[in-house]
C-alpha cells in the first residue's frame, strides 16, 4: 500500500520543483521499487499537458553489466540517457534500490571506467542546465535498503525522509519559499567574502572564493533541500582537511578521508577503508582532483547521517566538499566527469571564518 506522502510529493516535484509546462518532455528515471512515486509523478506531468517518459531500473542488471561485460561494453553510454540530457526539458532522478551496496564487489578499475565515459553526458546536462534549456530533480523514494543503511525500520526511515521535504507540514511549498527567503540573505552576505578559512579537528583548509556566486538551494534541484554552495577558486585551495563521515560513491564506502590540497590539487590522499577506491576515482582525469564544490548544509530538520549524500549533505551545520566538476551556475569552472560529494561534521569543534572573521561556529552562523 502506498504511503499516504507519495502524491503530495509528486505533486510537490511536479508544480514546485520542476515547475513542469505544458508540452514539456519530462523524463522519469529510478528503481522499479519506486514505481508508485514514479506512476503519480507521470499522472501529475499528464495533468499539467505534458509527456512523460519512465526509465525504471531493475534490480540486478547494472551490476551484471559492470561484472560481465567487457571495456568497450563498460564505456558504450546508452543512446537513450544521451538522448534524456540532450533533449529533455525536465528531469526527475529518483534514489531507492534494492542494495546501496550493489557496487562494492565491483573493481575500482570499473568504475573509474564508468564515470570517465558517463562525462560528455555529465557536460552536457551541466552546460544545459546552466543555459536553463533543462531543469532536474534528484530525490528519494525510501525503501528497506536505504532503511538499513541508516540503521532504522523502514516506517522510522519514511519518517525521516518525508519530515526532511516538510511533507508533514501544511503546505511544504510554502516551507520551502521561506527556506528560499532565509538564504538569499545568507548568499548576500556570503558573497562579500573573498577566502573561507575552516579550523577543527585535523582540519586546517583555505578556500578562495572571491568573483565566485553562491548558490541558494531550497527545494528546486534536490528534494530534500537545503543548503548554500560555490564553485571554489580552481588554484586557491591549501590545506588539509579531515573528513567525520563516511564517503559513500557509486556503491562503494571511504571512511576516515583526509586530503591536503596544495594551490588547489589534491597532493595526498589517505583513508581508513577504501583507500585504492578514493585514489581510483582522484585518478579518473585530472580535475577530479580539484575542488569543485564547497557548501554549507541548512536543513536542520536532517540531523542524522544516514550513508546518503542526498540528506547528507543537507544536514543542518555541517559542511561538504565535493572533488570533481564544478557546478556552472556557481562560476567554477573545473572540468571532470567525477562529482563526489563529501560531508565534513563542522557542529563540534569546527570554526569557520569569513576574510577572517567567525562566520560559522559548532554548527551555527555568526552572520
């Protein structure tokens, strides 16, 4: 039985999120288990008179690619996810398989193969996106694997999903404007800053950020939302930082990162679990070993780490850093076909500064 949540968050991914016109091709893609959220997004997509098309996963067949097949098999990019981002007006990406942990047994040497040829696609959904020719959404449909990962029964792990969108308020668009408000004025005074300097636990890390934009996310690309992020100066980075989460990528799990960053190149490397991985995916091409993204999560209704990046990232006080391309709306500029968003626990003992001042303490803004 569907949960009572699914169509007031089609509707919300529809009307709010992706603002879906008439006559929009809206491509619908995910896990079979997330039939239910994908046959309410498609009956609201037909509601607003326009087309939509569903690409529903099933279980076990990406991993027998990647596990059986040979390079030229690995690298050969469907015709029809080239097609998705060339085309498409709206995107709907929706998490929620049947094994988070699907990709683990697969050879680092695999998937740097996999996310290497996925690039030009990756290019060109930013360079689309960025010209405001597609418009996308990732979100989640919570199922028993993602259940488990974060060490909850499904109806507890529905919970925290669904209060993480406000799915529980009254009129969670209306939450999400006031999210929006909140953090233009954050952005306004973000902006005036030239270098971020963040100090904690084995964490000593310079961030050049003058001439870049900082980006105001509540709810338009990611749902759940809720975070504030900029392209970082592509040779201003120095330092080393220290990473309190696990690092969760394609599949497979990094734990205990650390990475020093000299003029802005990631020069070291280590990690507790996973290391061959981490450095697999630093060797894709040469700008996964720069700084493509650097944010600060607000969503203070996620306050657990749950192995997602989706939630993740968005938790209230902390911060990530993502290794790979840039996001263009942001001003950066790095070119890589990884994207790897990595969660830095900035809520105890962290101090961030502003061209030298305390912007950000244990978790909280000072400005």
């Amino acid at each position: 039985m569907s949960h009572p949540y699914v169509s007031k968050l089609a509707r919300l991914l529809v009307h709010y999120s992706l603002d879906v016109k008439r006559g929009d091709w809206v491509h619908i893609r995910g896990s079979v288990l997330s039939a239910d959220l994908m046959v309410e997004a498609a009956r609201e997509v037909l509601g607003k008179g326009a087309h939509p098309t569903v690409d529903a996963e099933i279980q076990g067949l990406r991993h027998m690619m990647l596990q059986e097949g040979n390079e030229a098999q690995i690298t050969r990019i469907s015709p029809l996810e080239k097609l998705a981002a060339q085309k498409a007006d709206k995107l709907l990406a929706i998490m929620g398989g049947f094994n988070t942990r699907e990709m683990s047994g697969i050879a680092p040497k695999k998937m740097s193969m996999l996310t290497k040829a996925r690039g030009p696609v990756l290019k060109t959904f930013f360079k689309r996106t960025k010209a405001g020719d597609l418009r996308w959404c990732g979100t989640l449909f919570p199922t028993h694997s993602g259940a488990q990962d974060a060490e909850l029964a499904l109806s507890e792990y529905e919970d925290f999903v669904y209060r993480s969108m406000k799915l529980h308020r009254k009129d969670p668009v209306a939450e999400w404007k006031k999210v929006r408000t909140v953090q233009d004025r954050l952005v306004k005074k973000l902006m005036k800053i030239k270098e971020i300097h963040i100090v904690g636990p084995g964490t000593d890390l310079k961030v050049g950020v003058g001439g870049r934009s900082w980006v105001n996310c509540s709810g338009e690309y990611n749902f759940p939302d809720g975070e504030v992020f900029t392209g970082p100066r592509e040779n201003s980075v120095d330092g080393k930082i220290t990473y309190g989460f696990p690092a969760v990528y394609n599949g497979h799990t990094v734990e205990d990162i650390a990475l020093t960053w000299r003029k802005g190149r990631v020069v070291e490397a280590e990690a507790g679990k996973g290391k061959s991985y981490l450095k697999a995916i630093l060797g894709t091409d040469p700008g996964a070993k720069r700084l493509g993204e650097m944010a600060f999560g607000t969503n203070y209704d996620i306050q657990r780490h749950t192995k997602n990046v989706l939630f993740d990232e968005k938790i209230g006080g902390t911060m990530h850093f993502a290794v790979g391309a840039s996001i263009p709306e942001s001003g950066g500029v790095n070119k890589s076909a990884v994207h790897w968003d990595m969660v830095c626990e900035t809520r105890k003992g962290y101090t961030i500064y502003g061209d030298g001042k305390p912007i950000h303490k244990n978790g909280k803004f000072l400005i």
